[in-house]
C-alpha cells in the first residue's frame, strides 16, 4: 500500500536495495516500480522522502548521474532523531515505496573548474561521491577530496575511495574524536586560487571552512547543509515580521523559519535548500537586527540582507523588502 504522500513527493520509488556501507550508515536504491528510466539528475542534486514515519527529509544523490534507472540515497541513524532517520534504518525493507520528489539541486558542481577541493565530513560525503563519480575515468579537472570523520568504522564508501584510481587524489582522517587529532585545514585554504571549494558536513566544519576561505572569492567557495530551517537555540524568541511592500505583519515564533511562517499567511518566496547555504531566498533587510545563522552572506551585507529560511531576529521586529 502506498503512504499518502506530501505535496512534494509525488513519484512512488520502489527500494530495490538496502544494505549497510558503513556503521550506523545504510545505503538505498530506489527505483521505479516499472523500472523504467528516472528523471535526469546533476551532480550535487538531492531529492526529498517521505520517511516511513511520515516525516519529509532531504537526501544527496550519491550514484552518478548516468545510472537513470536509479537514484541511491545514503541515510545516518541519527541518534536524537525525531523519528526520520531512525524510520528509515527500523522501518524501510526492500520492497517498500518511499513517496519521492523529482530531483533540485542547490549545490551544482561548476562544470569549467579549473580544479575542485572537495571537504567532506561524515554524511557529507555523499553529494561530493556523486560528483567524483561523474568524472568517469577521465576528470575534466584536477581534484582533491579532504573526507574527515571520527573512526573508520563509521566512514562510508573507504573501499571504493581507496581504489589506486582515486586514492591518489583521496586524504581520509579519522580524529578518533579527539580534539587533538583534528585535521588542520589552513595549508589547503590559506592561499586563494582559481579551484572551487565544495564543503558538505557538520555545521562546526562548514563555518571553519567559511572563516578560512574569507579571503577567497565568495563564487568559489560552496556549501551544502540539511539542517532545514535552522537549529533552535535556547535564547531564541518569537518576534514580529512586516513585509514592507504590502504592510502584512505576523509573528514568527520559536521553531519557526521567516520563511515557514510566510507561508502559513500565503506568502510565496523563491527558495531551494533552505539551510542557508544556497542563497536563492536572499532578501532585503530594511529594519531591525538579524541574528543571521547562513553561509553565504558577507559580513558588509548583513544590514541590509538577511536569508528568510534559518536567520531569525535579535531585535523585537524585522522589516523584509517584500
């Protein structure tokens, strides 16, 4: 029996594989139940699923892009997991139809680098093993992948990425969660040049590696998260939005993005990863303090900008050029 599906999951996917790649890491291979050719994706796409447990979660595309008969997702049990996650580990048997959204992708590999540095940390490993393989057996550019964890046994996908092929290109560093053994990023970052910089992981990486790329050119530095929405902080208050164009004003409150909240009021704004990493929800800040939690904006616009899907407010008002 196939689930009701959201909105935005509107391709029933049969899984046709699931086996572990790693510890507390289960790999999936979705297909159609009529096993004919899925919609083209890119390097970098992911799509939405609706988890057993009825709740929506984003997935990095990891196979590569020419497999148009499957899509493979990666998911980590997380273990504070509001039941996404964890129903995808416990509940999800081949055989199954997860309710899936055609491919987006708000992280595209630059297709005329003239190198690319991928930073991969646990999880976020598999947009940029999408883009490795894309590259076939003849890269269009010279590459490097950083790919840090805590212990080998929870990193995913070692046997394939220490292939000669690819080992050459490949440095994999488990901190065995020391905070002494950490990987030291600077001599990869220190000096800017032309490559592309792809960084997918933990929040406390992705934010390290934007404090060390502040010299670089911002086209050049890219990040992918799926923390939609923003996590909630324990200082994090309801505060009041005007949308200066109409004069519309609601409250936003706590666990509520700017842009969720325009939306239970009918308000429409362009988006795409909402998680603050792609820009495209960019807007106009013409009032108020922003407590901006993105990737993306430079500090010299951020009085006058602010990214409606995470940032929320220290002031008791926003004003948005809406």
């Amino acid at each position: 029996m196939i689930p009701q599906t959201h909105a935005d999951t509107q391709m029933p996917l049969r899984v046709d594989r699931a086996y572990d790649v790693a510890q507390g890491l289960r790999s999936f291979e979705l297909v159609l139940p009529d096993g004919v050719e899925l919609p083209a994706f890119t390097p970098g796409s992911h799509v939405k699923v609706q988890t057993p447990s009825g709740l929506l979660r984003k997935y990095s595309l990891c196979n590569a892009p020419d497999e148009r008969h499957r899509y493979v997702i990666t998911v980590k049990r997380e273990e504070a997991s509001r039941g996404g996650s964890a129903s995808m580990h416990d509940d999800v048997k081949v055989g199954d139809i997860l309710p899936t959204s055609v491919p987006e992708n708000a992280f595209p590999l630059v297709d005329n680098a003239k190198s690319y540095l991928f930073i991969a940390g646990g999880i976020g490993i598999t947009p940029m093993l999408s883009m490795i393989r894309s590259f076939g057996d003849d890269a269009p550019a010279p590459w490097k992948l950083i790919y840090l964890s805590r212990f080998a046994e929870n990193t995913a996908f070692l046997d394939e990425l220490g292939r000669p092929e690819l080992k050459k290109n490949v440095k994999i560093h488990h901190s065995e969660g020391s905070p002494d053994q950490q990987f030291d990023l600077w001599p990869a970052l220190e000096k800017p040049n032309t490559a592309h910089v792809y960084c997918c992981g933990p929040r406390g990486l992705m934010e390290a590696v934007r404090d060390m790329t502040g010299h670089w050119s911002p086209k050049n530095v890219h990040f992918e998260s799926f923390d939609e929405g923003g996590k909630t902080l324990p200082d994090d208050k309801p505060f009041t939005v005007r949308m200066a164009r109409t004069g519309q004003r609601f409250e936003v409150p706590v666990g509520v993005s700017i842009l969720n909240a325009m939306r239970e009021h009918g308000c429409n704004s362009a988006s795409s990863c909402e998680s603050g990493t792609c820009g495209t929800c960019r807007t106009g800040l013409l009032e108020g303090q922003a407590d901006h939690r993105d990737m993306v904006l430079m500090p010299e616009e951020m009085d006058t900008q602010i990214m409606i899907c995470v940032s929320r407010a220290k002031s008791a008002e926003l004003v948005l050029d809406l």
